[in-house]
C-alpha cells in the first residue's frame, strides 16, 4: 500500500472507533467494511489505530476478526497499529497477529474492574506484569500501555479518589507498561479535574504520563482534551462519528468526535497531521458499514468556517 508522506504534527490524535466504537454497538460491522474504513482513516493522515480488541468471540462478536483486522492494519507503512488485550491470552494472540501497541484496561474503580475484566485493580497490575514478560520474550518492540480507566468516576462505584488513580498509575508503570494514560470512561470528568489529576501524573510519571482518553456524555469531552492540553499531554483518543462507550459502564455514551478534535487543534493553529477534509469523507465506509448507526459531531454538520485554513 502506498501514501503520502506524513505530515509533522504538534499531536497525535489516536483513533479508537474500530475497536472502542464497534465493540460498543449491537451490529457487526463486517471484515471487509471494517478494512475500507480503516484504509480512509489512514488516508486522512491517522497515525495511530487502535484496531480492536482480543476477546473471546462469543463476550464480543464485533471483535471475533481481531488477527485479520489488524493483519490488513500493518500493511500500512507508518501507522501504529493498537489492539486492546484484557489478559495474558489476548496479548499472546494479539502478539501473534501483529499489533505494534497493546493497551490494557486497567480501572481505578474496583466495582468497574470486576465487571469489565472479572480481576481487581491489583490483580490487573500483576497482568500488565506478565504481559510485559510474555512482549519481552515474543517482540520486544511492542510497546505496552496501561490505560487507567474510571480515573475520573464510575457509574458503578462513584468516587474514585485521586490518590488511588495515581498510585495505580504508578504500580503499572513499575510492572513494566511503556505508559499510562487516564480514561474518562463515563463521562464524569470536568475540566478542573482533568487539569489537576493529569498534573500528578505527568509530575509522577514524566515520559511515561500517557493519553487522555475522554468522553463526551455530559457535552465537556472538548473541554476536557483542551484542558489536558494545557497541562502538556500530547495524546488523544477520539472516535470518528462519537462512536464508542463501555459496555460495563450504564450510560457511559460517547468518545469525544475525531473530526471536531481535529477542527479544535487545527483551528487553534495545532497541527494534528491529519486532513479535516479526508477525515469527514471517512465517515462514509463508516456509515455503510453501519448502516443506521447515528453519527455525531458538530462539524461534520456545520462544515468548516469561510476562509479556514488548517494550522499546515
């Protein structure tokens, strides 16, 4: 496969649709469908993918062509192909298909952890513990993410006190993850919250302070990428079409919408590599690979401003 040269980008906007977004509705988008989707974002200037997830086919059958996805995925030069993997046989098949990035659900929330993966937040860090073994033996150049989940509330427990997501943060980058980033898996975040919990972890962690992964339920998912911007992350998951939610977190609708993160940095003069235009056409194999699926986002709606230019 061929494509453009990549253009610089002052942040990497991670796609989690194919995985975050399809495991999240109640149709199967299918093989063929997913890998013309995945080829527009790529055309777009997605950098980073985050494919699907290793689980059994009969919890998700949205992910039962997890190996051939992201199989078709590295055919792409220069995108970093993501899979998320629960436990130490998801990342052994996910290893096995190909992922150059794991990312593992690790949540704060003990009452979300036992819901989502069946382990308690501690049992999880002894996970990421041996998935980090099982990469150094199998390909050691896969790199390793703990996304902390529930880091700003749970629908399930409430509070989720900020000492705790931190030290969580922390045992996982000690098992050996790469990174850690924080998870708004409900939508309860606020900006201040986001300003303050990212602070600690970036002056805890440094390098290995990790993405921002928000939604949109509440209508702040914007407010809140903007507000870990300010505190100097540089990484954000978003779903193209608002796609996504957790199927263990009643009420939790809703990823942040690629395209209206784009047009915020782009208009904000922060270049994201990524074209506005391509990443609206995009939506089309999405849409008929799910045909009646609703798509969000404001400005695919309203379109882009007389005189735009993009920060490039």
């Amino acid at each position: 496969m061929t494509q453009d040269t990549p253009i610089p980008a002052d942040v990497l906007i991670s796609e989690v649709g194919p995985r975050d977004g399809l495991q999240s509705v109640k149709a199967t988008m299918p093989t063929a469908d997913k890998f013309k989707w995945i080829d527009a974002l790529v055309a777009a200037g997605v950098r980073e993918i985050e494919v699907a997830s290793f689980v059994p086919a009969r919890l998700l059958p949205q992910m039962a062509d997890a190996a051939d996805v992201v199989a078709h995925a590295v055919r792409h030069p220069g995108v970093t192909v993501m899979a998320l993997v629960p436990n130490l046989r998801g990342a052994e098949a996910a290893l096995r298909a190909g992922a150059h990035k794991l990312t593992l659900p690790v949540s704060a929330s003990r009452a979300h952890s036992l819901a989502n993966v069946r382990k308690t937040p501690e049992e999880m860090v002894e996970e990421v513990r041996a998935i980090v073994q099982l990469r150094d033996d199998m390909a050691p150049g896969v790199k390793i993410e703990a996304g902390i989940s529930t880091a700003f509330g749970c629908t399930l427990q409430g509070l989720v006190p900020e000492d705790e997501v931190i030290r969580l943060a922390l045992m996982c980058a000690e098992a050996g993850a790469d990174e850690s980033g924080l998870s708004d898996t409900v939508g309860y975040a606020n900006p201040a919250q986001v300003r303050r919990l990212f602070r600690r972890l970036r002056s805890e962690l440094g390098a290995k302070a990790g993405a921002a992964h928000m939604h949109n339920t509440r209508g702040l998912g914007l407010a809140n990428c903007l507000a870990a911007w300010d505190e100097g992350v540089r990484t954000f998951d978003s779903s193209l079409g608002g796609l996504g939610g957790c199927p263990y977190a009643p009420g939790a609708s809703g990823n942040v919408v690629t395209e209206d993160l784009v047009f915020m940095f782009e208009a904000m003069g922060v270049a994201t590599g990524i074209s506005l235009e391509k990443i609206i056409a995009a939506r089309t194999p999405l849409a008929a690979g799910l045909p009646g699926e609703p798509l969000y986002g404001m400005t695919p709606d309203a379109g882009l401003p007389k005189g735009f230019t993009p920060s490039r």
